[in-house]
C-alpha cells in the first residue's frame, strides 16, 4: 500500500474505529497525528523504525499517569532524549519549548507527536569515554599541570551540556556579514557615444545658416513699419493720464431707501412670500434590467430542482470510483430491479391478512 493512499484513508477517518482506544488508550485522533509524523519521519529517512521504536518506549517511559501527555520539565525531557539516544543544548531546549508551547492541545503537557518534532532538533548522545577526561597525568621536574577540578569532577552529561550551550549561543549570535561588490566605477560608458557626437556637430553646422537668417529677419521687421524706414520706434502713448481714478468713484447711499421699505413692510404686513417647490421625478422602483435577472435567477433555480436527483446521483457514481475502481463493473453486472414481487410474498400477505 502507497504512502499516499494511507495518508488518505487518515484524512478521510477510514481508520478511525481501528485506531480509537485499541492499540493504547488514546483518542483515535491522538493516534492518527502520530502516525503523520511517524510517516513524515521515515519519508525523509531521519528515523527508521528501529528509531521510532526507541523515541515511543522513551516517550512512554516518562509519560505521565493520567495519559495526558509528558510534562514540560526539562530534566524529564532531557532523560527521556537520553534515553533514546539523543541529546540537546537545555538553552536550545527551553527556546523550542517556548515556541512549539502555542500548537500544544493540553497545557504543559508535550504529546507524542510534538516529541516527534522536538527530536529533529537533537543531536546524537556521546557516551562517556575515558580517554576523553581531563586528568592531572604526567610528571614534569616534579610538577604537574594545573587542572580545572569543576570540569574534573562534574558528571559527563553536565559537561557535554555546557558545551552545547556555548555552541548554541556561538550560532545564535554568528550574524552573516554583508558582502558587497566591488567599488570600482567603470571608466568607460557602457553605451558608444561616437555616433551621438558626430550627430551634434553636424546639426551645428547645419544651424549657423539658419540662425543667421533669423536673425536678418527680426531685424528687418523691426525697422520696416507700413512700408517706410523709420530710424526708431514710435513710443508707447502713457494712457493712465486719460484713466480715472476709482478712488473718486462714489457709490449710491442706500441707506434711505432700505429704511422706506422696512416701514412699509411693518405698516401693510406684507404676508409672507411663498417660494415655488417643484418635485423631482421619481425614477422607477423596479427597472426591466431586474426584472431579466430575477427571471434568469428563477430559470437557473427551475433547471437546477429538476437535475437535482441526476446531479446528486452522478456525484455519487463518481465518488464511488475513486475509492471502488470496480464499481462500474459491479453496476454493470446487477441484474435490473424490475418492480415485480415474488408470489410467496403476496401470498404471505394475503394469509395474515385473512387471519385477521
């Protein structure tokens, strides 16, 4: 069976009785997550199944009693690793558990499939090697070597910790320096500028005539005036002196004829004046463009209640071949129903019918 078609039946829920508290006492769902993980693991060859096994026994091992998952403690996390042979930086430990902590399904408690995850991240556990110990051996002049005794006397596993924590922090702080490309500027441009320049100087030449005519002509239309020669201009008449001035303009006093007609107003009671409202057409509330659309809605719904038995009954025939390629062959060979019932039946009926 291919991996792809287990991961189906998985997703469809085929195994889920198969899986729900059969194998273990968890939830079909719990089991189903990790067996995506377990298949995701061995696709990508980072475990075999001799590894699986060993990271499940590891994980059961310190499961809690409540089958709620392992708790996040880190000296529990950590033998359990060990235990599969496997070993990780606590510093990088704790950083993984604070960002995997937010996909947890019980709080504080990290489930199988999350351990599965968590692995990736570790390194393979070196056992301790006695050659490996710094010891005070040798004698030189009757002197010995000065010895770290903290590195003497702590535990292998302390040791291989601290070393992994120094390596965990060098990575997080190697920040990648920016290489940039060289600073030298091209001499040169990148484009011929030959052709361009011979262009110019050759419309500069061409231009002299040109411009020396353009010349000649303004300076003829200035002198020429009504077809005489005059030796200058006629100068520019001054008309503000004819212009009058707007200060000196006075305006009308209205103040008067205001006054007459707020008294006349007041003696007649002049009845208010009424302003003429004219009413805007009304644009229709229903347009022929609705109308099309709800008769077209209407026609779609029509057509799609009378193929509705025919639709429904091809989505079934279609759903039926992918997950039973022989059903087509099986429907095929079905002997028609043809409506007709066996006479033992009716005459079974017709005796407890008479009976009663």
């Amino acid at each position: 069976m291919e991996i792809k078609n287990i991961l189906r039946a998985l997703e469809l829920n085929f195994l889920c009785m198969d899986l729900h508290l059969t194998y273990n006492m968890h939830t079909a769902d719990w089991n189903t997550r990790v067996i995506r993980n377990a298949i995701s693991l061995l696709v990508h060859r980072v475990l075999n199944f001799d590894g699986l096994r060993d990271v499940r026994v590891a994980y059961e091992t310190y499961e809690h009693t409540d089958m709620k998952g392992m708790e996040l403690n880190t000296l529990v996390i950590s033998r359990a690793l060990k235990l599969c042979g496997r070993v990780i930086a606590p510093l990088k430990l704790n950083h993984r558990i604070k960002h995997m902590k937010v996909h947890f399904l019980e709080p504080n408690r990290i489930q199988l499939d999350e351990f599965f995850r968590l692995v990736l991240w570790c390194d393979l556990y070196v056992a301790y090697r006695h050659g490996d110990a710094e010891t005070a051996s040798g004698k030189d002049r009757d002197l010995f070597e000065v010895v770290d005794f903290a590195k003497l006397l702590s535990h292998h596993d302390e040791r291989l910790a601290n070393r992994l924590n120094v390596q965990f922090l060098q990575e997080e702080r190697n920040y990648e320096t920016e290489k940039l490309g060289p600073t030298d500027m091209f001499q040169d441009s990148t484009v011929n500028t030959e052709l361009t320049t011979e262009q110019v100087q050759l419309q500069k030449v061409n231009y002299e005539p040109i411009k020396f005519g353009i010349s000649q002509s303004e300076r003829r239309l200035l002198t020429v005036i009504a077809g005489n020669v005059r030796s200058r201009p006629i100068s520019f008449p001054e008309f503000d002196k004819y212009r009058q001035s707007e200060k000196f303009k006075t305006s009308p006093d209205l103040r008067g004829q205001s006054a007459s007609v707020s008294v006349q107003k007041r003696l007649h009671s002049a009845p208010p004046t009424i302003l003429e409202t004219t009413r805007q057409p009304t644009p229709r509330t229903v347009a022929s463009r609705d109308l099309r659309d709800l008769q077209s809605k209407l026609e779609n719904l029509l057509f799609d209640m009378s193929t509705l038995e025919t639709r429904c009954q091809v989505q079934v025939e279609n759903e039926m071949m992918f997950y039973i390629p022989e059903y087509s062959q099986k429907l095929a060979n079905k002997p028609p129903d043809t409506g007709l019932v066996h006479p033992s039946t009716v005459k079974s009926v017709h005796t407890k019918t008479c009976d009663a």
